[in-house]
C-alpha cells in the first residue's frame, strides 16, 4: 500500500462532510416525513454504529429474525471499515458526534433541545431537502437502505434497551477496554 494511498484515506476520515452526509440519510429514516428525532446522543452514535459497520448490521437483522442479505453488504466491504469507533462506557462511540451535532445545526440542518435530560436530534425542513437530495445519489443508495433496515429492526428500542442488545449481539465488545478501537 503506498503511502499516497494511507494520507488519502487519513483525509477522508478526517473530513466531516462525508459523516454529516452519514448522519443525514440516518436522520431522514428516523424522521420519516413525520418530524420525528433521535431520543439521544448516544442512541444516534448506535445507530450508527450499525450504519458503519454493515457486517454488524446482517448480525442485528438475522438476531431480529429478518433477512440478513436485505443489508446488500458488498465483497470490498466485508473486509474495510469504513471509520474507526472505540468501544465506550455506553458502547460503540466516536468522540466527534457533538461535533458533527454542531456543525449540522450551525447549518440550519438539525434542530436539538432537551427534554429531560435526553438531547433530541431531529431534522429541519433544510435538513430534510438537503437529506433528500444525498439519497437520490447513487453513492448513497446502500446508506438509504441500511438506514431504514436499522431503523425497523432496532429503531424503537430505547437507548439502554438498544446498548443492552448490542451486548448481547457483539459480545465480542464487552471484553474490550473503554477507548479501544472497535474492529469486527
């Protein structure tokens, strides 16, 4: 592998657009044209969790009972990660999901408030135009659908019940130190 090769992959995972792209097609499925948010930062970190890491998502549709080859796992990507996450006291984490909370409200896209002590993540109507026009592209038509595989296995899960069954599912992540990187 050469090392032009290691700096171009090091650029895209350091840029945030592809992951508020990400996070966008996660938030068009939830919100359903009916308004609806993400209960949770670390609900949404889940989530997408799953969205990044196809493999694990057949696992989550075969332990809900639902067709694991719905997920349209391509070869290349069976074998790559596409961004790296560390295991964390609630699981799966990624320490820029503030962050990218931040920049999509700074741009108009999401809205948050609290309610309780839980952050609602949810579209605006830009957000809404903006995530409609990321899944009409065809580099993000797989996104689109694990989006919304995820979303009808799990997405009604509370966040303690949809940690709990991540547990449960990768087991192989409860053994791992807080901070280490998540490799499946």
């Amino acid at each position: 592998m050469s090392l032009r090769l290691v700096r171009a992959v090091a650029k895209v995972e350091n840029a945030d657009e592809l992951h508020l792209a990400r996070l966008l097609v996660l938030l068009r499925a939830v919100d359903k044209g009916k308004g609806k948010t993400v209960e949770g930062i670390t609900k949404l970190a889940k989530l997408d969790f799953l969205l990044r890491y196809p493999n694990c998502l057949e696992r989550v549709l075969a332990k809900t009972g639902k067709d694991p080859s719905a997920a349209d796992i391509k070869e290349y990507e069976r074998d790559s990660i596409e961004t790296k996450m560390i295991r964390f006291r609630y699981g799966p984490w990624d320490e820029r999901y503030r962050r990218w909370i931040a920049l999509l409200h700074a741009k108009g896209l999401v809205n948050t408030f609290v309610q309780g002590r839980t952050v609602h993540v949810g579209l605006t109507d830009k957000g809404k135009e903006i995530a409609a026009q990321i899944v009409s592209l065809e580099d993000f038509k797989d996104l689109d659908l694990r989006s919304g595989l995820i979303l009808k296995s799990v997405g009604l899960y509370s966040a303690t019940r949809l940690k709990e069954f991540i547990y449960q599912t990768f087991p192989e992540i409860t053994n791992m130190k807080w901070g280490e990187k998540i490799e499946l």
